[in-house]
C-alpha cells in the first residue's frame, strides 16, 4: 500500500516536471499557433469592516493566431565558383521558420538580370535551375538522396532564431560562358499548409473564432528570398622557375649566376577545370633586363619551336601559342610547359 | 443617545454586513482584453481600444480589470489582483489604476512596489526584479466603494 502511494507520488512528479519543460519551452520560443490565452482576476474587499468572500472574474480569454514568419538566406557569403559547361553546380541556400506553426514551404528559382552581387553585376544565365531539400540535414546536396523540391514540413521555431532547413539550387552553366561572367541567381520561397505547394492564405477581415494566419514576414507579403551568384572562371594558373644551365667557367657544374652564364625559364600553365579543356592558349613572357635571349631555345611540351617566337620588341619577349590545355581528367590536371633560355650580360 | 441604542445600532451594522456577504456578492468584477488599433476619426489618427483581433506573438494585448459596487452599502478594502495569463509577459511600467497603490509579486505571495522588488540569485547577491519576471500585478484601493460606483485599473502583456 504504502509502496503504492510511493509510486503514485513519483509519477505526480515526473508529470510536473514533463509540464514544466513544455511550459519553458513555450517561454523560448513564439507561443504555439491554437494556444488558448485565459485571463482571470480576482478581488478581494469588505463591507462594513468585514473581509468578503474572494470573488473571481469570468476568464476573457482568446486563441494565438497562426503566424507565418520566415527568412531565406545564402549559406556561404559568397559567389559559387564554376567553370564553362559544368553540370549541376550547388549553390546553398537556408529557409528558417521564425514563426509559431508548423508549414511547408514551396520553393522557386530563378535567373535575375543585370543586378549586383557580391561587386559583381551579372551578365550570364545558367540554365536547367532545380531546387532540392536537405533531407539528411548534413549540408551538402546528395543526388538521388534529397529529391524533394519543396519543403513538405519545417516545424514551429524551438529557439528565438527558428528552425532551419538547407535548400540546395542546381544549375548548369553554358559552355559557352567565358572568364569572369557572372549569372545571378534569386530563390523564392512561400509558406504553405503542411505538404501542400499552394501559398497559405492570410485570413482577411476580422479576427475569426478560429485559428487564423497573419504573415509576419518582411513585407508581409508571405515571399522571401535570397540570391547567390555563380562565377565562371576557366580555371587556369601560371608558375615560372628559373635554373642556371652553365656558366663559362664551372660550365654545367655547380654553374653560378656570372655574366657569360645561361639561366632556364619554365613557364607551366595547368588548368584544373574538371568539365572544360582551355583552347587558344598564348603564353608571353618578356626576357628580363641584362639578360639576353638565346636562340633555338624555345621548346613547348618538350619540344623545340622556331625562332619566330621570340620578338625583339620593345619589349624583347617569346610569345608561345600552346593551343588547347586539356581539363582535369579525374585525377591530374592538364599541363602545358614552355621553356626558353637566356644568357646574362 | 443613550449606550443600549448605540450598542443595539452596532449590533444591527454588524448583521446587515454579514447577511450582504451571505446573500450575495457586494463587487462585480469584469477582465476583458482588448487591442490597440489606430483608426481615422476626423481625418485624424487616433488609438482605439478594440476587441482581441487577431493575436501572434509579439502582440500586445491590453487587460481591463472592471469592479463594480452592486450593493447599498459602501465596500472598502477593495483589491483587486490578476496573474499575468500564461504565454504572456507584462510590459514593462503598464498598470495603472486610479486611486490605487500598485505592487507586484513574482510568486504571487509577496507583493512589493516595482522599486523594492528584488530577485536573489543562487550566490546570495540581488537585483532589481525585471518587469518580464513580474507574475502577479495587485492594486490596492485607497478610498472605499461608494454603492453603484465602478473603477478599472488596466496593463499591457506581450504574446510570448
């Protein structure tokens, strides 16, 4: 018996403390859309010097209204780098419910035109945009895996800064595209009833006995969006080494950096664009002051080229057509390596 | 005026008292929220108080607590007290009450004025009580209820 009432009290207890948690969590974050707000007061007084029974108002009380609160941001703060012909290139983007009801969220996307971003003005379009949700909520786009393109189900912000879900925006970009362009990008979203792609609406007129929606949102227009930026660049980097070959006493021994000695220049350009070979490569390097160009010296890729190469200027230089550099095959990058040799006045 | 007939008076006050506490209630008292909603009256924006419209959190809402003396006889020792609704916190310096003394209590047992108010934390120091702790607000009457008067006193809390 006694145990009875032992266990009894304990889950009295668990109960409170269960309550208690929700009751916090409601301080945390809005105040859940259908919660019945209830106000009662009391007063207490006397007549002719006697205290009177306590009496208690009737409640007035009223329903929380649903409200539609949200913002849509870019993940990164910055341009999404791509190359010329590249296929599905992420750019990531956040739908966070700020407000107090659980919503779907119907997602767009689309090409802007000549506005700035990131000091950039855009002057490209991508084409083939998709949005895709973040199913698993690791961040990153998982093809096959997060195929929905609307959020079906984000829930009532637990936190003052709301719950958030990652969208992903998909595009492919022209092969056509050349360095330095730039194709802004704006995402839309839209707050619906759970699992529905059509807007919600707000509830017009008075305030109904019922539940109603009121948006929130900047603007109050139930649309928020954020733009992202992808940025073509083809990908292609220079490096330049210089070695002594000889000089006219060590010769090709230990050779020094005398007047009379004859000193390398390798110039390589890599191109690590995974989608695009570069064509039409020119490579030019002007021959440094007290040296002098050596003749029959210019090799491309290893082998020799004419003369014809290097101009005598001013300024004097060897300018090499190194034709296409092949993209990364998967594994290494493509590579054109010009050399030409000097001697030092 | 001799001592019988004074005794016998006080005996009658005293027995018309307790049968008003028997019979029925001396104070009504009436809460109703309301909201503030500008309105153009004239061709000039005014505030008006208008029913609970729609309400989000963040909303404010303004509380009326209404009592009135429905007996013969005068009521005094009037107070009227009211919880802050659950989901709602109080804003800051909002209640008012005509002729009342306005105290507060954070757990509905010791009222104080909101400058005596004071919150002890765990390592023994104290600070003044913030009005978003405040859970009860009290007014206390200074003057009695003459029969058929009626006062309010009012305050704003916030959609949590």
């Amino acid at each position: 018996m006694t145990i009875a009432r032992h266990v009894k009290h304990v889950g009295l207890a668990l109960l409170a403390l269960t309550s208690l948690g929700v009751v916090q969590g409601a301080y945390a974050n809005g105040t859940g859309s259908g919660t019945t707000i209830s106000n009662q007061a009391t007063v207490d007084y006397s007549v002719g010097g006697v205290s009177q029974a306590q009496i208690t108002s009737a409640a007035a009380s009223f329903v929380v209204d649903t409200k539609i609160d949200f913002t849509v941001t870019e993940v990164s703060g910055g341009a999404t780098p791509t190359h010329p012909g590249q296929t599905n290139v992420v750019a990531t983007f956040s739908v966070t419910n700020t407000g107090n009801s659980t919503q779907g969220w119907v997602l767009t996307v689309a090409n802007e035109t000549g506005t700035t971003l990131f000091t950039h003005v855009d002057d490209l379009d991508v084409t083939n945009l998709r949005t895709f949700v973040d199913s698993n909520g690791n961040g990153t786009y998982d093809a096959g895996t997060d195929t929905a393109t609307n959020i079906n189900s984000l829930t009532a912000s637990t936190t003052t800064t709301g719950v958030s879900v990652t969208v992903f925006v998909l595009a492919d970009v022209p092969a056509g595209a050349t360095n330095n362009q730039y194709a802004n990008v704006r995402l839309t979203a839209r707050a619906t009833p759970v699992g529905s792609t059509t807007p919600i609406a707000q509830t017009a007129g008075a305030d109904t006995a019922g539940v109603d929606v009121v948006w929130a949102d900047a603007g109050r227009d139930n649309s928020e969006s954020a733009a992202d930026q992808y940025a073509v660049s083809v990908a292609l980097t220079l490096t330049k080494t210089a070695a002594l070959i000889s000089d006219p006493f060590n010769l090709t021994t230990n050779p020094k950096a005398i007047p009379g000695a004859v000193m390398e220049y390798t110039i390589v350009v890599t191109n690590s664009s995974t989608v695009q070979d570069a064509t039409a490569v020119s490579v030019t390097d002007n021959i440094p002051a007290n040296t002098t160009f050596q003749p029959g010296s210019i090799q491309l890729n290893g082998g020799g080229l004419p003369d014809s190469n290097f101009l005598a200027g001013p300024p004097a230089r060897v300018v090499v057509n190194a034709g296409t550099v092949v993209k990364n095959n998967g594994t290494v990058n493509g590579t054109a390596t010009v050399k030409f040799r000097v001697t030092i006045d | 005026m001799n001592g019988k007939t004074t005794i016998a008076a006080l005996v009658m006050t005293l027995m018309t008292a307790g049968a008003y506490a028997a019979d029925k209630a001396c104070v009504e008292l009436k809460t109703s929220g309301e909201t503030e909603s500008e309105v153009v009256e004239n061709g000039q924006k005014v505030k008006r108080l208008v029913p609970v419209g729609k309400a989000v959190p963040g909303d404010q809402i303004v509380w009326t607590i209404t009592a009135t003396n429905v007996c013969k006889t005068p009521t005094d020792n009037v107070v009227i007290a009211n919880p802050v609704p659950q989901h709602m916190t109080y804003v800051a310096n909002s209640a008012m009450g005509t002729g009342t003394d306005i105290a507060y209590s954070l757990d509905g047992k010791e009222f104080k004025s909101a400058a005596e108010l004071q919150v002890r934390a765990a390592d023994g120091t104290t600070r003044a009580a913030r009005a978003d702790e405040y859970r009860v607000i009290r007014w206390t009457f200074k003057a009695a209820f003459a029969p058929g008067a009626t006062a309010f006193v009012r305050y704003r809390a916030t959609v949590q």
